[in-house]
C-alpha cells in the first residue's frame, strides 16, 4: 500500500506517488485484467537506460502497451504499481543484445543514462524512471541462480524470481545495496572530502556501503574512521534516499567529531577538509568549490546545515 510520508524529506528520485499494490502481484487474473487495459503504460529500459524525450526539459515516455506490436513475455514485464489515476505501469526489460530496440513508430524519444537526463526532469518523471531501472536491473543480474547456478523464471509479476531445480528450488527477491552518507560536524564546521576521480573542486560529505553483520549506526562511524581517522558519536538520522546508480539506498545521518584532526585514507580519499559556512559559501561563488547537484541527499545534508536548520 501507498507510504506516508509525514514530516521527513521526500527525495529525488523516490516514488511515494505509486501504488506498489504488493497484495495484487500474485494475482493473475487481475494482473491480466491489467495487461488488458487500454490506459496501461510501460517504462522501457534498455542497457540500464530510460526512453525520454530529451530538450530543456527532459520527458519520461511511457508507452500505451496496447500500441507494441505484442504482448512482450511476463520475463520482460515487471509490475511497478498503480498511478494516482488508477493506471498501471509496468516496467519494460528490452534485449541488451539488440544494436537498436524496436518500439512503435509512434514513440518519440531516445534511450538515455538517467544520470544525464535526471535533473532535467520533473519529480514524478525522476521517481518513475529511477523506480524502473532498478527493478529491471535487478532482473538483468539474477538470470541464474546463486546457489546452483540453474537459470531462474519470473514469478509474481517480476518480484520474484524461483530457480526450478527441484533439488534447489531457491528463492530470490529483489535486493539493494545500503549505504551511509553522513554530515560530520565540528565546533561549527562540517568535513568534506572527495576522490581522485571526480571533477576537479568537487567536494562532498562522505558516505561508504554497508557492510555485512553492521547496523547503519555503527556503518558511519567505521567509514569516518576508515576514510578520515576521525572518532564520531552522537549519530542521528537524517532522511533517505533510492539512488538507482546501481542499486543503492542511501541512508543519511549526522554525526560529531571527537576531534577535529584529519589521518586521510589516501586509498579511499584524495583530500579531506573542514569546512565553515563562510568557506563553503566563498568557495562556491568564486567557482573554487563545487558540490553535488541539488537533488542529491548530499548536497540536502550540506544544505540543511548551511542554513543552521539542523
């Protein structure tokens, strides 16, 4: 059923706005009765690529799946939800394999990476395409089983897939990746740091993945340690977000540094700094600093200090 919300901050690239209808994923004849429908849509993905109409703005297209050619197979059609106007979406899985998918002449648009197009597009269009990707990536890297390595099938319109061996006979549901990201603070400073490959000037608030047997809280203070020798407590949550880039969930905290001495990890960090609001501020009007784009719970994270909102 639809999530509330409530007071905590709704991010980029979320999809609150859906129906996920988990209730209804194992029910063929009203899947059917779905599939049936005129006003049905699919959200094609092709090599982890959405169909957009790129321009000033970008435009998710969905496509009426009354107007393919065929029926595309349940292996290929995954069911997001249902739309505030009670239409379904289902989520497009088209053949890596192809040079160049086929779609209806109809169809305007081009395949484009949603990291090049996302903050172009409005937040409905972001949630939906995000939303998609994910799902048909997961399907693109579990064709086989994990355990004996049989090739899986698509049950439960694509929130399941089953290895079919009898002697196996394993289940695997969808999975991602949770990472932190977290805003250290300091006597009113805030650490930033950044990697050799990113763009020159570019800073961000540090973040690492999840590691087995490891809550979030305990994820945080070994990623400041291990990147920056630093010693945190005081960690607080923040606010998450789905970051489909592949497959992660960033988790989004607050800390406090015991101390403001800095032992740079250069394995996982080109440089680290503290930083106060004058700096950042300065750093960003004379072009000497560059931080990660608004729609990010990085660059929220920074915000929401910069404006001593936390």
């Amino acid at each position: 059923m639809r999530a509330t919300i409530g007071h905590v901050k709704e991010h980029f690239y979320s999809s609150t706005w859906i129906d996920r209808c988990e209730e209804r994923r194992g029910d063929r004849a009203w899947l059917d009765a779905r599939l049936a429908d005129p006003r049905t849509r699919v959200v094609p993905v092709w090599r982890q690529r959405n169909l957009v109409r790129v321009g000033e703005e970008a435009l998710a297209v969905e496509v009426p799946l009354s107007e393919l050619p065929e029926r595309p197979p349940d292996e290929d059609l995954f069911f997001l939800g249902l739309d505030g106007d009670g239409r379904a979406c289902f989520a497009l899985a088209l053949d890596e394999a192809v040079d160049s998918p086929e779609l209806p002449g109809s169809v305007d648009g081009e395949f484009a990476e949603l990291r090049r197009v996302g903050a172009t597009l409005d937040a409905y269009h972001a949630g939906l395409l995000a939303y998609a990707r994910a799902v048909a990536y997961w399907h693109v890297t579990h064709r086989f089983c994990g355990t004996c390595g049989s090739p899986t099938r698509v049950e439960r319109a694509g929130w399941l897939r089953v290895c079919p061996d009898e002697g196996c006979a394993r289940q695997h549901f969808p999975r991602t990746d949770p990472a932190v990201i977290m805003r250290v603070e300091y006597e009113d400073r805030v650490l930033l740091g950044r990697q050799s490959a990113w763009p020159a000037k570019w800073y961000s608030v540090l973040a690492g993945f999840v590691e087995p047997g490891e809550s979030l809280e305990e994820a945080v203070k070994r990623e400041v340690a291990e990147e920056a020798g630093i010693v945190v407590s005081d960690v607080k949550y923040d606010s998450s977000q789905p970051w489909p880039f592949p497959a992660s969930l960033m988790v989004g905290f607050s800390a406090t540094a015991h101390s403001p001495e800095i032992r740079l990890d250069a394995d996982e960090l080109a440089d680290a700094r503290w930083f106060s609001r004058d700096d950042i501020r300065a750093g960003v009007a004379s072009g000497e600093l560059r931080l990660s784009p608004k729609l990010s719970i990085s660059r929220h994270l920074l915000d929401v200090w910069l404006d001593g909102a936390c």
